[in-house]
C-alpha cells in the first residue's frame, strides 16, 4: 500500500485488460511499493542491451535508491504502469512532471518525461504501445498535455513506438540523443492508429481460439456418453487437423488413449504445446483446469461448464474469478455456458462444440449468445444448404454462453479481413458496448453484410448472465442507429438466415427495380404484392404458363436480366406433374445458366414444395444424390434427416447433463466409434466450387422479397457510405463564447435545467434563434406583452400538462387585436385554472409550416443521438422518429428528414406547399455541432418547430446541462472489467 504521504489513494480505475498484438491479453496496472520484488526480478529478466538503451549506459542492476525511486510514486506528478502476466511484469512505463528546465515540477506545469522498458522475450507483442496509450490517458486525467522522450539513435524499436503512436510531434536530435515531443490530446490520427491496432489484437486473439494447432479436451468421460466424451468424438468425427488430447485426472494411470485420442490425466502431461483447451469439467473444478492451462501455457479456453452467472449471484462472483483468473495467465475465454466453436475450413475442421454434426463448409459466419438459437441456426443452414434453398454453408461458428470475455466485437474484428467469411450473421441479446458495436459494424458492412437479429428486444434486462451498462434509448432507436451504421436489422432467425443465403451468394442489386416470371400467375401476383408492401418497384408478373418449359425459363429469365429497367429477378415455379427430379434438374440448370451470363444482377426462386428443384439449384456440378457415408443413419423413406435438423424441430426438455445450463443446448449422450484425429469426417459434404452461382430458393414469396428488399436497402448504404458527406462549419458559431457560458451554469452545480433566457443564449451562440415569448401572468401583462411584440400574437399555456398539447385547447393563435386577447385569456383561465397554474406567455406569430421536433440527447451507452419527427399526437402514437448518431453530416441530415413516415408532409403532400427543407437540415446540423462540441449539453430539445415554404421558427426549446458521461471509446484500449 502507499505510504501517508503519497497525495493520492491507490487509482483502482487504472487497472485495465489489454489483448495484445499475438492475440494474449496482459494486465496494466500502476505500480506500488508492493512490487520491489517484482521490479528486481523483472529487470534481472531484461538483457544487458535493453538496459542500456533504457539508461544510456551499462547498466547491470537497480540499486535499492533507484527500486524505491520506481516503487513510490504519488500518481500526480509521478506515476509508473507495469503490464503484468501471470502476476509478474513483462513491461513498466513511467512519467514525471517537469519545468521547463526539464526539473522535476508540480501542476501547473503540464509536460512530463516518460520512458519505458519492455521484456525482451515480449518485445513485439504491442506492449509498449498499449502501455503509451495508458500512461496517456493517465497523464491527461492529471492535467499534462504533453510527453517528452529521449532516445538513443540506435533504439528504433522505442523510436517507432512513438513515431507511429499518432499524436502531434516535435522531433530533435542533440548531444547524441533523439529528442521527442508530442501533444497527448487523441487526434484522428491517433484514433485511427489505435483502432487498427485494436483490430489486429482483437482479431488475432479469435483467431487462436478458431485456428488452433492443437486441442486438449479437459473433462472427457471415461465411458462413452456426458458432455467431455461427446465434444472429443465431435473433434474427431470432423476431422481436425491438429492435434487432440482427451484430459481427465480420473483416467488410470495405465491409459495411453480413448477412442484412438492421446489420453493424459492432466494437461501439464502433455508433451507439446496446446493452444485450446474445452473445458468440461462441473464449475467448481474449473479454477485448477485453468491454473494448469495458464502454467502449461494454453492460449485460450472454450468454457462448456455452466453454474456461473446464469446461476445467480454466486455464480456471478464466480464468473468474475475465471475471467480474471484466465486473462492473468494471457488467455481469453470463450463462455462459460457456451455451446462451443466451429470452423470448416479445410485447413483446420474444428468442431469444439455440442453440434453432432460437422455444417457444411461456406462462406457465412454465425455468432450466437444463446446455444439454442445457435443450434437453430445450424440445423437450418445445414438443411437449406442441401435440402431446401441450397446457397452456401458456414465458415465459423461462436456460441458466447454468458459472454463473460469474447464477445460479438470480438468475433466482428476477426470476421472484418478473414478471407473465408463473406457474410456475418448474428442473433444478440444484449449489445454490452453499443459505441464501438456501431464503430464496428460500420466498417465490416462497408466490406460485408451483416446480419443482426436482437433478442430480449422488450424485456428491458439483459438476459441472466450477461453484465452489460444499460441504455435509455428504446429498441426502435437502436435499431435505426444500427441500420445508420449499416447493419441490416431483421426480427427473426428465419430471416437472418433468408437473408445470409442471399446475400451469400448472389451480387448486391444495383436498384429497387424487379422483374418476376414464372410458371403460375397466381404465385406471380403475391410476389407483386409483396414487392410492393416492401417499398420494391415491381415490373408487371410475367406468366409463362403452366406448359413453360426449361428453355421457356432460360429465354425469360435472359431477357429479364438483359432488361436496362430490371436490377433483380424473381422467379416463380410450381411441380410440373409427371416431370419428377429430371425437370427440377433441368430447370436449375437453365436458371442457373442464365444468370451465369450477367452476374451483376440477383436472381432469387420462389418455389412450393420443389425439394428437388432446390436440391439441383444447390448442386455445383451433378445433381446426382451422393450415397450415404458408412457412419450416415440410413435415410428415411422420406424427406432425409439430420442430427441437426431434428435438433431444431425437437424442443429439449432440459439440461441432459449436470454441467449444462439453459444458454447453450446439451448434445445427447451416445457412443462414438473410435476414429483418428486426423480422418476425413463422414458428414458434410465439400463446398461448392468458389465463384459457383447458386440460386436460392424460397418456399414462399414473402420471405424471399424480405431478403430482397433487405439486399436493396444495403446495396444503397454501401453506396451512400462510399460518399458520407461533411461535417460543415458555420462562421456564426460561438464554440468559446459556448463554453464559457456553460461552464458558468455547472459551477452552479452537477446537472440543471436552464430557464428560457440562459437557453435562448446559448442556443444563440450556435446560430439556432428561439421565437421570443414573454410571460403574461395577467391579462394586462398579456396586453403589454403584444404590444412589445406586435399583434397578431399567440396565447399558450405552459404549464407541463399543457404544453405542446394543443389538440388539448391550451393555445389560441392569430390574436389580432387586444380585445381578442383578453378574450382569449378569460377563456384558457377559465376552461383550465389559474394563470400560476397555467403559466401562460404571449408569443409573435410564425409563418404557417410543418410543425416537427428536433432533440438531442447523450445515452450512456450508445453516445450521442440525434432525433428528429413531426410534432403531434400522431407521432408520438406511431413511434414515427429518425434517429442518427452524432455528428450528423450534411448528407445524414439529408436522410434523416426523410426517414420518417410522416416525410410526404414536408415535399407537398396532396398539393401543399414544400417546405424549407434546407433550412431544416442546417438547424439540425447546428443542433448536432452543439452537443458534439459541447459533451456537457446532456439533452436539447426543440418543439415545435415550423418549418415553413421559406424558414423555419423555433417556438419552444430546452437545455439540460450534466458533467459529460465517461467516453470509453476515446480512452486506451481495454477489455471490458470484472
């Protein structure tokens, strides 16, 4: 602990996870004068080079001076960080103040020196520039503005550090040393420097934990059945391509293997590395499993286990122990409660998981939270990739139990640039990080799609298990924030997966134009109709007729797609009696043929009950059924099966094993045969080949339009992203004058409301000019108020009751004179109350115009967020909003006003007048500029506001004033905090 004459306590808040470059995460913490022993070991530990280019000369030990030097710090003007594994150090940072002589100082002064010293088996692991991200931000929060370092010429490693860090600098050499100087404010350069290394790191530890060279399976049952037992023969059945260890301390000493897997009774018995551990074991033995994979050196963990925080308090207490425990010996963690891990690719074929069955390898990467969807997603992609549309398979698979560590952002940086994952789809029941979910998301689907479908939308917790800040924002505003950042939002897993298999695929379509022929009119139509209600811009139903043949399809669906007017088609079939297999073979491949010669537009089929139509639109050379494997079950006389499939359609009635819990599903007991690791699994077949144009097939129009229009939504962000306008600036704007008025009212105190004069002025130094009202406590004062104003004048009642309720009767307007006036006046008092209980005011009239609403307000979680809508009941019952994060550019300002249903109000609805539409779009972009530039304007609202043929007025506003919420996403990397 410190001593009584340190100046600060002990800054817990310091201490932070960080995952490095290799993917291994490392603890910073600050240093302590508990830690001699450690910093002597630790420099004992750094070679004679190291230190010398630390201390700019031989070096050999520290003396007790210099360990009490670095052990004692008051964390103002003196402050050391060490990054630790295991406990132990692997790099130290420190700062001091300093004067401008460059002697020790005290604040005010605001320049500190700092220097590092890194392990050398750690040097190249991102240690140092994680840890200058900390001592940064540490140095910030105690008021230094910039870091001085001084570096010999020969010291590159450190050079680079701080030449690639991305803060402003100042470069100098003297007396044989490189002097650096830069400024510790986050420029968009260090932001940008720092998410890339955040998206390395993040990405290559989900990589260790998808592409392991070897898997130990810690809890494998000695007789065959239990969870251990089943995800050892799924490793096998599947191929892996590394190597697999079944671990048990039960096992007798004498067993060398089981089900011809190398059997150890622990893990620190085997002889090689191991980079994945699946832990099985019930909870309470999961703390020695992860001490015995932490010394052995195990990269990371897949925690099957359950009885953690999905089983309450204690269990959440537990949870925390594991995480912190894990990430002490550099591991992440996968669970606990988890379903487990997949990864088809050719190079590894993992199935670390509960799935009986190996999914079809393809190009579409599935994250789940909840094992039950997780298996609900397989079954039905492992389905519809051979039985039903056909289109493509999975490339990894992330089941997340709990999500106490690797998370949805995790598995997103991996997904960004793995070469094998065309499409993302994900099922989340709770976003724990919605800033840098939506950071994220932004830049994969500006690459690939991705798919999101939320649940626990309304019941207002996060789901047992999972520990995430909580948001005010309502699900609708977080789906538009999602959509603004490209996601594509869909409600069901039904159409994640409709979605994925056409997005997987098939070309985005270049427009909402679509073509639809087939062979039943009837079926046409309802596809017509659904285009239609999808906002879509359908082409009249082509109808080939019932006798159409293969070569009738070929020459309409090529005229279709050679159309300059079509830039999607949808084809519609119905079973042509007596044809059987030969006619679905042959009209696949006449579909398919001529969608191969323009394969920039999509091609979807809507078909009812054609199994083997979908079946042949799927094959990529023969639409020859393959035999069954030796190990298959034999197929039903019927429509074939899969453990899979039935998973799906059969409810589990409860945990099959004592370690199960309800956030992932349990496998059925069952012996295995015996197979090597390294064998050829006998179940999913190979992927087709790569560029193969596969058509999916839907089984009803509704859904395959769904996936259509969603495609056509995104194809258009793609687009807009490409050119996502400006921020712009506004000479009138008063930033300074902002801030000194601001900081003037929180002296005041921690969070207030301002009164209608402080509002209007510092609206007014943003250029945004509220319609004065003056306050009319009497009918005379009403009088006096018109006549300062001008007639014709509006009465309101502002009473909160009352206010923007005009459907209520509180306001009369178009007052022309004083006798109508004072009319007025008796009229609201008597129909409402007294004048105190009214508070009416007396305002100038505004030109006629849309009445709408502009707010703004900072959520905890998701950030900043702009609102806009028309004012009225009507809206407010309908939810009829636009939401966009800020800042807001020109071109989102653009969208944002045409968001909202109620939109055709404004652009001359059944004959009326457009409104000023550009004024609207620069108040809204002068409302984001405030709170952007402003973090302690927590809430702004303006209603109404009239925007009429030429302006707009803002009749009524309010300012919230709040400390600004802490900004995780501007700070040094971490991991989220047990």
């Amino acid at each position: 602990m410190q001593t009584s004459s340190d100046r600060h306590e002990y800054p817990a808040h310091w201490e932070a996870d960080v995952v490095l470059r290799d993917g291994g995460t490392a603890r910073v913490r600050p240093i302590t004068v508990d830690d001699a022993e450690r910093l002597v070991s630790f420099y004992e530990q750094v070679s004679d080079e190291s230190k010398y280019y630390r201390f700019f000369a031989p070096y050999p030990r520290l003396s007790a001076k210099d360990v009490h030097r670095f052990t004692h710090h008051d964390f103002v003007d003196r402050v050391g960080l060490a990054a630790t594994v295991g406990g132990e150090f692997i790099a130290t940072v420190r700062y001091d103040r300093i004067g401008a002589g460059g002697t020790p100082a005290s604040a005010p002064a605001d320049e500190a020196e700092v220097a590092f010293l890194v392990q050398d088996a750690h040097q190249g692991r991102g240690v140092a520039s994680a840890l200058l991200e900390h001592i940064a931000a540490v140095a910030r929060e105690r008021g230094i503005r910039r870091f001085a370092a001084e570096v010999l010429p020969a010291n590159t490693k450190m050079i680079k550090v701080f030449m690639d860090a991305g803060y402003t600098q100042k470069r100098s050499f003297e007396d044989g040393v490189v002097r650096l100087e830069f400024g510790l404010e986050p420029t968009d350069r260090s932001l940008a420097v720092q998410y890339a290394r955040e998206q390395r790191a993040e990405a290559r530890s989900v990589q260790r934990l998808l592409q392991p060279g070897s898997v130990a399976v810690i809890g494998t049952g000695r007789t065959p059945g239990g969870v251990g037992r089943s995800i050892l023969g799924n490793v096998a059945d599947a191929g892996y391509t590394g190597r697999l260890y079944a671990v048990n301390s039960a096992f007798p000493e004498d067993l060398k293997e089981i089900d011809g897997v190398p059997a150890r009774r622990s893990v620190r018995e085997i002889e090689g590395p191991v980079d994945l551990a699946v832990v099985t074991v019930p909870a309470e033995r999961v703390p020695e499993v992860v001490t015995d994979c932490g010394e052995h050196g195990v990269q990371g963990l897949v925690v099957i286990s359950a009885g953690y925080a999905d089983s309450g308090p204690d269990g959440r207490q537990r949870q925390r122990a594991l995480v912190r425990q894990a990430r002490s010996y550099g591991m992440r963690i996968i669970g606990p409660n988890a379903f487990g891990v997949i990864n088809t690719s050719p190079r590894v074929r993992l199935n670390a998981s509960l799935a009986p069955e190996m999914p079809r390898p393809g190009r579409i990467g599935l994250f789940a939270q909840s094992g039950a969807i997780g298996i609900a997603l397989l079954s039905r992609l492992h389905r519809r990739g051979g039985g039903v549309t056909g289109v493509t398979g999975v490339s990894t698979f992330v089941s997340s139990g709990n999500r106490a560590d690797v998370s949805g952002n995790d598995v997103l940086q991996y997904w960004y640039d793995d070469p094998e994952t065309d499409v993302a789809l994900m099922y989340l029941e709770s976003i724990g990080n919605p800033r840098k979910f939506t950071r994220l998301a932004r830049r994969t689907a500006a690459a690939k799609p991705l798919v999101v479908v939320q649940g626990a939308r309304h019941g207002g917790v996060a789901p047992q298990g999972h520990a995430v800040r909580a948001t005010r924002l309502p699900h609708a505003t977080v789906s538009a924030l999602l959509r603004q950042a490209g996601v594509i939002r869909v409600d069901t897993i039904t159409d994640l997966v409709d979605a994925g298999l056409l997005l997987a695929r098939q070309p985005l379509p270049p427009g909402p134009r679509v073509a639809i022929l087939g062979n039943s009119e009837s079926l046409g139509l309802l596809t017509y109709d659904a285009c239609l209600s999808e906002g879509l811009r359908p082409q009249p139903p082509l109808d080939l007729t019932t006798a159409a043949s293969a070569d009738d399809f070929h020459r309409a669906l090529s005229r279709a797609l050679a159309d300059d007017t079509c830039d999607a088609v949808v084809v519609t079939a119905i079973p042509t009696v007596g044809e059987g297999s030969a006619g679905d073979a042959a009209l696949a491949a006449a579909l398919r043929s001529a969608a191969a010669a323009v394969p920039a537009k999509p091609v979807l089929v809507v078909h009812v009950e054609l199994g083997g139509l979908a079946e042949a639109l799927s094959a990529a050379a023969s639409t020859a059924p393959q035999a069954p494997q030796p190990t298959d079950p034999a197929p039903a006389p019927t429509e074939p099966r899969t453990p899979l499939a039935e998973a799906e359609d059969t409810a589990p009635a409860g945990p099959r094993t004592p370690e199960a819990g309800d956030r992932r599903a349990a496998a059925p007991p069952h012996p295995r045969p015996a197979a090597p690791a390294a064998s050829h699994p006998a179940g999913p077949a190979d992927p087709p080949p790569e560029g193969t144009r596969l058509i999916p097939a839907y089984p009803a129009a509704e859904r395959a339009v769904r996936a259509l229009a969603q495609a056509v939504s995104y194809a258009q962000w793609r687009r807009d992203a490409a050119d996502p306008g400006k921020v712009p600036e506004y000479e009138d704007i008063d930033e300074r004058g902002a801030a000194e008025l601001i900081a003037g009212h929180l002296a005041r105190g921690q969070g207030l409301a301002l009164g209608d004069e402080e509002t209007c002025e510092l609206l007014g130094r943003y250029g945004i000019h509220v319609h004065r009202a003056l306050p009319a406590p009497t009918p005379d004062d009403a009088v006096a108020a018109a006549r300062a104003l001008g007639y014709p004048v509006a009465l309101k009642a502002t009473a909160p009751h009352l206010r923007h309720r005009a459907d209520l009767g509180g306001v009369r307007l178009d007052l022309a004179d004083e006798e109508q006036l004072r009319r007025a006046y008796a009229e609201l008092t008597e129909l409402f109350g007294t004048p105190a209980e009214l508070r009416p005011v007396v305002q100038g009239m505004a030109p006629r115009g849309v009445d709408t609403v502009v707010r703004a307000v900072i959520d905890p979680a998701a950030g900043a967020v702009l609102s806009f809508g028309l004012a009225g009941a009507a809206t407010q019952l309908l939810g009829d909003m636009g939401h966009r994060l800020i800042p807001v550019t020109d071109r989102e300002a653009t969208s944002l006003i045409r968001s909202v249903r109620t939109a055709p109000l404004l652009f001359g609805w059944r004959g009326s007048a457009p409104v000023d539409s550009a004024a609207l779009e620069e108040l809204l972009l002068r409302v984001s500029r405030l709170v952007d530039d402003h973090p302690e304007v927590v809430a702004v609202t303006l209603e109404p506001v009239v925007v009429a043929p030429r302006g707009l007025s803002v009749l009524s506003a309010s300012v919230r004033l709040a400390p600004p919420p802490a900004r995780d996403d501007l700070g040094p990397r971490t991991l989220p905090a047990y």
